[in-house]
C-alpha cells in the first residue's frame, strides 16, 4: 500500500470512530505523534491542524467525524492534548491580541498566545498579566483550560480573572460565555481540559506593573500557616509567595515573597531576555540528582548563596521566567516532571510530614516541593480548591523506563490516597497515574461535566487520552 493510501485509509478509519486505543499495526506508520514536554506519553494521531483563526478551527471541527483534543505549548504531561486515532488541533497559531483597553485593564487574546508574547504587549503601558504560572511559555488558552494558578497572593487560579471565552462546540457552531452569558459553558471550560469545547479566544483582568523586592524567611513548618496568614495574605503589598520544601527531609519551610517596593531596582530588565542558555541551571540539576550528597549541597549551600541576593525588580522581570531554566541536559534517559497536591490549610503540617515519609520510602528523587496557596474556588465545574488550600508541586526526577513509570506511578498514587484522606485534591495536567476510583474522589463534579457534556457534545468529540481514562 503506497503511504498516501495508508495515510488516506488510516485518517477514513478515525474518523468513522473505527480505531481503538490500540493503532492497527499495518497502518501505525501513518500516524503523527504529538509529544509532550517529558517525552512521556507521546499520541499517535490521525491529523493535525493549525488553525489560524476561530472560522478555521470550527470548519476544522465540523468536518472531522472522529476525535477531537486541543494543545497549545505542549506542557501538559500525562495525553491531555492528543486522542489515540483522533484530529489534534495544534493552537500556537492563534497567537495574535484581539484587543486591549489599557484604562480599564482588560486585554482579550486568542487562545493560543503565550503569556510571554503578551506580556511584550502589556509592558509598554505599565501593565502586567494579573494571574498565570510561574513561567511565561504557556499559552493562555491552555492556562485557562487547566484552571492553572502560580504564586499570587489572593488571586486563586487563573480562572478569576477570566471575563469572558469564545469557545467552538461539537457542532462547529461559536459561542460566547461568561459569568453572564452560557455560564454553564463558560465555567465547564475552565479547568475542562477540553471536555466541551474549544477555546478560541480569552478576555482577561489585567493588574498593574509594579516594583516589587524579594524577602526570605525560613519559618518552623507547625508555624508556617500562622506565618502565611499574618505576614503574607493579610499584608499589605504582598504580590507573589511560595514556600520551598528541600530534600532529604521537607520538614523546613523557606518562605519566599515578593511585596510591592519603591527601592531601587537591582534588576534593569523590565522582562527577562528571550532565547537565554541555561547551562549553570542545568549543572546544578545534574550535580544535585546525580551526585552523591547533592540534595544536601542544594539546600545547605546552592539555595541560601542564591536567596541572600538582594532583589528589586519589575512584577513582569518576575512573571516572565523562562521554562527553559529547568530543563536538564538531556532526557535521553531520564526525564523531569510535577505532580500537585492541594491539602486544607489546616492540615499543612501533618500532610507535609506524610509526604516526606512517602517520598523517603520510596527513595524518590524529588528536586523540590514549592507551596503555594489559593483561596476557595467558587468558579471551575471541576474546582481543585473547594476550600482554602496549600497546594504542594512536587517537582521530581525520573528515568524514561516503563519500570520506572510503574514506580512513580505507586508513589503518586499513595501521596493521592494520602491528600484524599485529609479532605484534598490532586492536579490534573500531570501523569494519569490516578485509578478511576481516585480521580472520582477527588472529583465528584466531574457527574455534573459528564450531564453537560452529554447535552453539548453527545457523540463525544472532544475528548483527550485523560478523559478517555477518566470521563
């Protein structure tokens, strides 16, 4: 069978929903495979589509009858952007400002610029993204879709700034939502990944772009929630916050802040320089996974030099961190990856603890735990927040090996149990190591997404190899 055949025969046979999870050997070698910032979890796919505005994306929609997943920058790490067999529509094309209204602080983008390119945008007029990760490579669209959060203080996930989406349905057909208009939509697309639509456009609150100094404090890790309500959430002028857990033991909290500040800057940048190499970085992450006594030489040593440099800079210097300062050197053997925990605040400590005893029996190889916070999310269909919580990112090291799936894979699904236990959550753009008990423990809403999504898409079209396991 000559390859235009295969690819022709194999693309028909998705799209009649007439592939399993499982390619058919013989026509495999038509497949695209859609990657992900690990290496893991790559997806072989019928078609790929780039499509340059929402007119494209719905006609790209209305004419593929198989299944349809969405990716933008590609970070998600466990099959959330791509469906075995299906049509996977490529975002980074749409990268353009639809709008801004400087005076009001609002700007609407299609869904897949960076933060990082509008930033480019906001800078020039004293404004800054109000609420996003802490690095600046991801797509706006795919933030919204996780319902992603970083290390703001009293903002929650980035869904609260969100005004308004424009999303594509099942159907082709493109609709607004908003908190006033097809609600229903508009917050089952927050945090969906997908699950009803696609989002092709986002309208969002801005802030302003201020000076702001960092401060370091290690804190006992009983006091830490008393030392965040105090000197963090009911302080004045605190931006950014997050509080560094270091290996072997995780039982002593740094905490990190960035508050508002009128000193000078130590910092000229008013946005980090693209295209940077991160060759310090990368032998640091080498020497403390690979050498003997590294962890200790990063938190005794490497972390205490770095923190004790005075810092003043712009709230955008801050916000436009580039992902590429945790890449490692290769992933030829071995790859980086997060998971995510959100835990009552009440139960900091105690959580705290019991991961460390996991991750030690398990001789884990986590670089470091950072802790953020967010109020009670009120908003997503879908909340990982439904009450106020610490949110724990575990950021590990693991080897590329199917044994060494099945080691994290043990020790992710026991620090789950563990967080359900006290009345949390897990995060949702990470490995699928979770069983289907666990996911719906965590998430029993997801009854009210599977209603809705039977009501606007009931062919099931939109989906990804998450939701294929979960939904």
């Amino acid at each position: 069978m000559s390859p235009s055949r295969r690819t022709f025969l194999f693309q028909a046979m998705a799209g009649a929903g007439l592939l399993t999870l499982t390619p058919l050997p013989a026509l495999s070698a038509a497949a695209i495979s859609i990657p992900n910032v690990t290496g893991l979890y790559t997806v072989e796919v019928a078609k790929a589509v780039a499509p340059a505005s929402t007119q494209e994306a719905a006609r790209a929609i209305r004419e593929w009858q198989g299944r349809v997943a969405i990716g933008g920058g590609r970070y998600s790490m466990g099959g959330q952007v791509a469906v075995r067999g299906g049509l996977h529509l490529d975002m980074r094309g749409m990268n353009h400002l639809v709008s801004i209204d400087a005076a009001n602080r609002v700007a609407r983008v299609q869904a897949g610029m960076r933060w990082r390119d509008l930033q480019d945008v906001l800078d020039p007029v004293g404004l800054a993204v109000k609420t996003m990760q802490s690095y600046a490579n991801f797509t706006v669209g795919g933030a919204v879709s996780v319902n992603a959060h970083g290390r703001y203080v009293g903002n929650g996930p980035v869904g609260n700034s969100v005004r308004a989406l424009q999303l594509v349905l099942a159907d082709g057909s493109i609709v607004q939502a908003s908190r006033d208009e097809n609600f229903d939509l508009f917050r089952a697309a927050i945090g969906g990944y997908g699950a009803v639509g696609l989002i092709t456009e986002v309208e969002l609150d801005l802030a302003a772009n201020t000076r702001i100094e960092r401060s370091v404090k290690e804190v006992k890790l009983e006091r830490y929630p008393d030392y965040f309500e105090r000197e963090v959430k009911q302080a004045h002028g605190c931006v950014l916050h997050n509080a560094d857990l270091l290996p072997p033991f995780f039982d002593a909290p740094v905490a990190v802040s960035w508050r508002e500040s009128g000193k000078p800057l130590t910092e000229k940048a008013r946005l980090v320089q693209r295209g940077q190499t991160y060759a310090m970085n990368q032998n640091v992450i080498f020497v403390v996974t690979e050498l003997p006594g590294g962890s200790l030489l990063r938190s005794k040593v490497l972390h205490p030099l770095l923190m004790s440099q005075p810092a003043v800079k712009w709230r955008n210097h801050e916000a436009s961190l580039d992902v590429a300062e945790l890449e490692p050197r290769t992933r030829a053997m071995s790859t980086y990856a997060l998971q995510e925990y959100f835990v009552p605040v009440r139960h900091f400590a105690a959580f705290t603890r019991k991961m460390a005893a996991i991750i030690r029996k398990h001789d884990a190889e986590v670089l470091n735990v950072s802790v953020r916070h967010s109020d009670a999310d009120t908003l997503a269909l879908l909340p990982w927040a439904k009450e106020e919580v610490f949110s724990f990112v575990v950021y590990f090291k693991q080897r590329s090996t199917q044994a060494a799936l099945r080691t994290v894979g043990a020790w992710t699904r026991e620090l789950i149990d563990t967080a359900l236990s006290f009345g949390g959550r897990y995060y949702l753009p990470y490995q699928p190591h979770a069983t289907r008990e666990q996911f719906g423990k965590a998430y029993p809403e997801a009854v009210q997404l599977r209603a809705l999504k039977a009501r606007v898409d009931p062919g099931g079209k939109f989906s990804n190899e998450m939701w294929a396991k979960y939904l």
